[in-house]
C-alpha cells in the first residue's frame, strides 16, 4: 500500500491502465499529484485525459493499476464514495440540472456533505449550513445574483460557472477540472482562471485544459499525454523546453 | 420539491371542502364511487412518487397493492372482530418486505430491464395467488368483517357504515397526501428529484443513488399496500387481479392521466379514470377501445396530463389582461 | 413415469421454445435497437393467429390462409409503426409503456369485437395431421414436428441475414450502438420501420402456425407477450442468441413444471428468471 504521508503526494496513480476491447484509452501511466499544487493534463484530443479524470473520479473502473488518495485505495471505489472523500469534479461536458434553479444546483451538491439525507421530515431548505455553502459557492462564481433563475435559461457561459459552483458546493480537498474554460469567452475565462488561482492557495488542482495560455499562467506541474501514455511530467519550463513534447504535442500548436 | 401554485392550493382546497360536504347530499352509491377513487388515488399518488419523482417506471405496482390487500384477507378475512391497529400495521409491514426484496432485485438494473423485472417479478406474485389452493386462487378470498377502530373498549369509528368509511378514507388519503409532501420537501426529495433529472451527477456529488432509489420504492410499494388494504377492508372481496399486470398498467394511465410528478395529479387521475370505466361501458360494450384510444390521445397530446391543463387555463386571462393592457398603454 | 413420457415433454418443451424464440427475437431487436418498449408486441401474436382463422376459413387452406395473412400482420405492423411508434422513439419508456398498453386494449377488445369471447380452433391440415411413432408405444404429432421444422427454417434464415447480410449488418450495427449507426449516415428512420414490421411479423406468424395446436382465446396476446418479455429478459436485450438460450430455457421448463409442480408452474418461471438476473443483471448475453 502506499505510504503518503511523509511525502507531499495527495494522490498516486501506479500502472494505470483503462482498456476498451482491443483499445488502450490509458496506458500504464504512473503519475503522483502533490498536495497544494497546480497540476495541469494537458495533450492531442483523444490522448486519453477525459478517461483519465474518470478513472479518478471513479466514473471508469481501470483495467488494471491503483489510485491512491491519502492512504485510501480508491482503484474500486464507486464515484459517490470518491466525492465523499474529497474529491470534487467539474464536466467538460456541462452536466448541470437544467430544470433546477441556479441555487437548487449548488443546493443539491452542498446537500451531499451533510451525514445522510435520509431525512424526511425537516424541510430541506431549513438547513443554513448547507444553504450557507452552496450561497458561498454561487458567490464564488459570481453567480449569487442569480439564485432563482432556472439553469436551462442561463448562458453557456454562466452555465460553465454553474459547473464550476456545483464542485466547490461540496467542498473538496482535490478539485478535477475537466476543460473548465471550454467554449468560454476571454472575459468570463479570465474569471474562471483568477478563481481557480484562489483556490490553488488552499486547495490541489488537476486540470485537463487545450487553452495553453490559461495553463501556462497558473500551472506549476504540467502532464503531457498521446494515445493514452503519459509522455512527461515536470514544471512549465521544463516542458516547454522539452523536444519530445514539442514533437508531439506543442509542436502542432505552433504550426497551427 | 414543485412548489404547488396558489391557484392549485384553491383548488385543492376547494376539492376538499366539496369531499367533506358531499355525503351529506349524495347518493350512497356515488359516495361508495368517491370512497373507491380515493382509494385509487392513494394507490395513484404511490406510484407517482416512484415513477413522477424518482423516475423510475414500475410495471408491478399492483402487486404490492394485492400483497396488502391478501395481507389482510389471510389473517383477518374469518374474524368476525379484529383491531385495525393490527391489521393495518400487518398489511403495510407485508407490502414493505416485498418491496424491499423487489426492489433489491430490481433497482439493481435500469431502462427496458428495470420496467420487464417489475412486470414479471409481479406476475410471480400474481400466480402465486392464482395458482395457490391455500388462498382460493382466482375464486378469489372474503372478508367477514370490517376492522375495529376502538380506543380501549370505545369505538371510534364504524367502519361498516358506508359514509363513516369514506371519511375514514378521505382523512388517510389528505394524510398520505400531506406526508408526500413533507418527504419531497425534506432533503430525501432534493436527492430523489436530483436523482429522477441526471442520476449520474447526483451520485458523482456524493450520494448512494441504489439507496435512495431503494427507499423510494419501498416508500411506494408500503403506500400502495395501505391502498391495498383499503379497498379489501371497503369491498370485502379480494381476487388475484389485484395483483394482474392490467391493474399495474392501468394504474400507471391513472398517474399520466392526472399529471406526473405532481403529487395532487393523480387523485385528478383517479377521479377521471374510474368516471371513464364507469360510464363509459353505458355508452358501449366494447369501451375499452375508447378508453385505449383517449389514453393514446392523452398520451400524444396531453403528456403531461389534466394538470398541466390548469397553466395552460391560467394563462388565457392573463393574457387577455396583458393585451388589454398593451392596448391602453400604447 | 416412463422414458417417453418425458420425451414427449422434451419435445413439447423444445416445439413451445421455438415458438417463443421467434415471438422473443422481434421484441429483443425492438428493444435493443429502437429502445422501445413495445407491450403489443404480445398482440401481434394474436393478431396472426385470428388473420389465420380468418383467412383459412375462406379458403379452406391452412398454406394459404399462412400465405395471405403475413403479408397483412407486416403490414399492420408497418402501419402501427409509422402512426404510432415513430412518435415514442424520442420520448421515455413511459410514454412507450403507456401508448403499447393502449394498444393492447384497443386490439383485444377489437378482437372481442370482431369474434366474441368464445374459444376457436383450426384444424390441423390433412397432410400434416398423421403421428409418428418414437417408441413402442408411443406417437408423436407431425404437426408439432413440423412446427419446430419451420421455426429451426427461420432461425437458420435469421441467422444468414443478420450474419451475412449488408441489412443484417446494419441491424447488428444498431443493436450494438445506435448513436454510431446513425452517425454513419444510415437512415435509421427505415431501418426501424423494417426491424419493428419484420419483428411483429415474426410474433405473428408464430401466432398463425401455432394457432392449429393452442386454441385462439381471448387475451391470448397478454400470455404470450409476459413470457416473451422474460425470455428477453433473461436472454440479453439485443441479442438474438439469448433470445434463443432464453426460450429455450423458459419453454422446456415451463411445459416440464406444468406436469411436474402443476400448482407451482408459472412460479417456477419466474423463479428461475430472478435467479438468473441476480447472477447477470443485463441478462445471459449482451446484444449480438
């Protein structure tokens, strides 16, 4: 088992490794994650960095390997387990509910930290702990003004916030930030980045981004993945430097 | 977790205050017709939880509706004098075993699967009855007597009286009513409707969905064997079609006929489908061709039901008001 | 109890199978690459058997009355599809449930309509009417021989055409991953109008051959349609291999519980299929 503790490691990754019949979506990737830290995924699409966040999120079972969160073996554990454990995610997909309001959304993720909501008798919406965390979470995003409107009607880009708020209204240790600017603007982008650079001061970021600007500004880590194998990790400077990666991967982003 | 609207909390209300005033002045016969709709409407708002709230489409209601009506036939149909405080408890409690091992098989698959192992899961249940020599099979078992409903040696209530039963109903169908709203209020109702829109997010949030979705459904099939119970302790008589597939479907036309996830919808359902198989068959012998084309109408045209009239009713004065309105201002 | 006594059980079980088989493989199909849930399924069944006895009354054919009365339960079928199915493929299984539930009533009271409550029969054709002898002592019906015959017929066509052929392909296709079919351009409106009409057509026919040895009642559509939807169940949703394995299975233990547990029969069944999904939820096979 792996022994975390002395070390900064928050989580561990040894022989990860995800199949699909005859296709290796992820293959044999061994990768740690320091606690407090930036560490952003980045790679071509179809690398393998969706699936990867989903082994860790617990939404994918791997085919082999383990993940390891603070001395817990996370390689079974079921996705609600995970979030339980502190681990929070947001969907490159935005997977809010949309008949919800904006504050409903938030109110259902914050509600997951109580003991149990096998409650039936209580109103629901009594509960200020719950009604507090989900309010700091809009408040986060920029979103408190907004609680009653119904998420279907919110902008794409008040949406992505929504994704956003719906993973801080759980309060997790380790945030998964899949694509969190995708199809944002510049401005609500530029939102987005200064608040995950407030969270990084408290919290451990694992960001799958295409946007290399963002990355490079607030990343201390980066990963570099192709075709599911992790081709390098190191600091910014070290991967920009690096000639493998630039053939394969930033080499690309150049020319185009 | 739907606030209900104040123009349907009137309505509600004034269903009520028509309930309680109408035995008064109506035929014995339509109050044992009204007794046999609220029944139904229990029987409806239980499934409603299942499948409005939870989203989850059960194709064997009926059979925890029969288990609680069998419930009481078996233990109590030679009484001549038994408690309802015993009985009543027996019924439900035999309604929630079978719903917990039902819904342990079940909610364990989802889609085509789930609708398939309820269906035939209860149609076990069903010719267990049927084919069973201890219970009578499909002649079918009798009640000698009605419940007691005593304090000490003090009656309550006399349940064979046919209007003292049907208050004794309407009172624990407003309960049943009431109490489906505390739980959708309560924490357990945020998760189950969350559960109902994206399944897959609630449970990457944080929560245990088979849970919930297990208790839900036990919730459901417990309320449905109180119906069960009721429309054994009205009618005396209990058959195995209580638990036939044909029950459970057409319940099913109840709750989308009424309006789905709304937890008043159904009892509109139930009023609507028993006047429908009522009257209908003085209409013609072969109603059921009716009955099957206006639920393929409703179906088309009215997915969410007689409810989802009462916005679109609403709106015409309003905008009538608005044009009026606009009219003057500009 | 003798040996050909369970022998004929085996072959009553084994003939019951076959019918299910192909009631089974239309609905599986309907499930798996529509995602509809179609209770009338069961309906088809009887809609066959009740064209056969019509069609066979006027021209005193059994063969014939089969020949004309396929074409006319496809036909149904592509009619029921086309103002009716259609529409449910974007909506829920409720919508699904509910719309195939009305069917049903409407086509059972049609047929109540159309002959009464009272029982019917066909008689089985001359030239098929004979008995063979499996042992000293006792015979076994051509007809049921025959039946099973055909169904085997069908079965290995199915077969060719899902395995061998670019439509069979297609449907193998759609079972598997209906996004992707679609996406690869194949009009998927046609090729449900085909699986939905063939599959009925297949329940129909069933219906009709079967019509000479079960008597025609009504209702009959509901039983047929009940135990199809286990042997889907059990089988796989999709696959027509479990649709086979699951027949199979549900018919030699439903005739043998008849005679074995005659209180129990159906319990049996059912039983059984709750076993079976305890051990494998989605079913013994996953679609083909």
């Amino acid at each position: 088992m792996a022994n975390m503790s002395d070390n900064n490691i928050i989580l561990r990754c040894q022989g990860l490794s995800k199949s699909f019949g005859a296709l290796k979506a992820v293959n044999n990737v061994d990768l740690d994650f320091e606690s407090g830290v930036v560490h952003a995924i980045i790679g071509p699409n179809g690398a393998g960095k969706t699936t990867f966040i989903n082994l860790l999120s617990g939404e994918l079972q791997p085919t082999q390997g383990q993940i390891y969160f603070k001395d817990h073996d996370l390689t079974k554990a079921p996705p609600n387990k995970i979030s339980q454990l502190g681990i929070g995610r947001s969907y490159q997909k935005t997977n809010i509910f949309p008949k919800f309001t904006c504050l409903q959304n938030c109110w259902i993720a914050s509600q997951s930290r109580l003991k149990t909501s096998m409650k039936f008798f209580k109103s629901a919406h009594r509960d200020r702990e719950v009604m507090e965390r989900a309010q700091r979470a809009l408040e986060l995003t920029h979103l408190a003004m907004k609680p009653e409107i119904l998420a279907a009607n919110m902008s794409y880009g008040e949406q992505r916030q929504l994704e956003i708020a719906m993973m801080l209204a759980t309060d997790p240790e380790l945030m998964l930030l899949d694509e969190p600017l995708a199809g944002m603007g510049s401005e609500e982008g530029a939102e987005i980045i200064e608040l995950m650079r407030d969270l990084a001061k408290t919290h451990t970021l694992i960001l799958i981004e295409h946007d290399m600007d963002a990355v490079f500004a607030i990343a201390d880590q980066l990963s570099v993945m192709e075709n599911g194998i992790l081709l390098e990790t190191g600091t910014v400077q070290q991967i920009r430097n690096s000639k493998a990666v630039q053939e394969a991967y930033l080499g690309e982003e150049e020319t185009a | 977790m739907q606030k209900i609207s104040k123009p349907v909390q009137l309505f509600l209300l004034i269903a009520l205050g028509f309930a309680l005033w109408f035995p008064s002045v109506g035929d014995e016969f339509y109050v044992e017709l009204l007794t046999n709709i609220m029944i139904i409407a229990i029987f409806a708002m239980s499934l409603d939880l299942l499948v409005g709230y939870t989203g989850l489409v059960s194709l064997g209601h009926a059979a925890f509706f029969g288990i609680g009506a069998y419930g009481l036939a078996i233990f109590f149909g030679e009484m001549n004098q038994f408690s309802i405080w015993v009985a009543l408890p027996v019924s439900m409690i035999l309604a929630a075993l079978a719903a917990v091992v039902v819904g342990w098989i079940s909610i364990r698959t989802s889609g085509i699967y789930f609708i398939m192992l309820t269906l035939a899961l209860a149609q076990m249940f069903y010719y267990y009855f049927f084919e069973s020599k201890r219970f009578n099979g499909d002649d079918g078992m009798f009640m000698n007597a009605k419940p007691d409903v005593n304090f000490g040696s003090i009656q309550l209530m006399d349940l064979s009286n046919e209007h003292t039963f049907y208050y004794f109903t309407l009172g624990i169908l407003v309960a049943v009513f009431l109490f489906l709203v505390m739980i959708l209020r309560a924490p357990f109702g945020q998760v189950i409707t969350g559960i109902c829109a994206n399944e897959q997010r609630v449970r990457s949030l944080g929560y245990a969905t088979q849970r919930y979705k297990h208790v839900s459904f036990v919730i459901a099939g417990t309320l449905a064997g109180l119906a069960g119970f009721l429309e054994a302790a009205h009618t005396g008589f209990i058959t195995p079609s209580y638990l036939g597939w044909h029950e459970s479907g057409n319940i099913l036309v109840v709750v989308i006929l009424g309006g789905l996830g709304t937890i008043y919808g159904p009892i509109i359902g139930a009023v609507a489908l028993v006047l429908l198989e009522d009257f209908l068959p003085d209409i013609t012998e072969h109603w059921k061709i009716v009955l099957g084309m206006i639920i393929v109408c409703v179906v088309l045209f009215l997915p969410n039901g007689i409810s989802s009239l009462s916005g679109k009713i609403f709106r015409i004065p309003s905008r009538i008001m608005k044009t009026i309105f606009r009219t003057f201002r500009g | 109890m003798e040996f050909s006594f369970y022998l004929i059980q085996l072959l009553n079980g084994i003939q019951y199978g076959f019918l299910l088989f192909l009631v089974a493989s239309g609905l599986t199909l309907v499930f798996g690459i529509m995602d509809v849930i179609n209770l009338a399924h069961g309906s088809f069944y009887m809609i066959g058997a009740y064209l056969t006895f019509w069609l066979t009354g006027i021209f005193g054919s059994l063969f014939l009355g089969v020949v004309f009365a396929v074409p006319l339960a496809v036909a149904l079928g592509f009619v029921v599809e086309k103002l009716a199915i259609a529409y449910l493929y974007k909506k829920g299984h409720l919508h699904q449930v509910l719309l195939t539930y009305a069917l049903i009533l409407i086509f059972d009271e049609a047929q109540r309509f159309l002959w009464g409550n009272d029982s019917h029969g066909i008689d089985i054709p001359a030239v098929l009417s004979g008995s063979i002898p499996l042992t000293d002592v006792q015979v076994y019906p051509v007809y049921r021989l025959f039946v099973s015959f055909v169904c085997i017929v069908i079965g290995l066509g199915m077969f060719y055409v899902i395995q061998k052929t670019k439509l069979g392909m297609t449907i193998r296709a759609g079972a598997s991953n209906r996004e992707m079919t679609q996406a690869l351009g194949i009009n998927i409106e046609w090729l449900f109008t085909i699986v939905f009409s063939l599959g009925v057509g297949l329940a129909a026919f069933a219906g009709m051959i079967a019509a000479p040895i079960d008597s025609l009642y009504p209702g009959m559509g509901d039983n047929i349609l009940i135990i199809s939807l286990v042997v889907v169940v059990i089988g796989g949703i999709g696959s027509i291999k479990g649709a086979f394995v699951g027949a199979m299975i549900i018919g030699i233990s439903s005739i043998f519980g008849k005679t074995l547990f005659p209180d129990m029969a159906s319990i049996v069944v059912y039983a059984m299929m709750a076993a079976i999904l305890i051990w494998k939820p989605q079913g013994l096979f996953k679609s083909a």
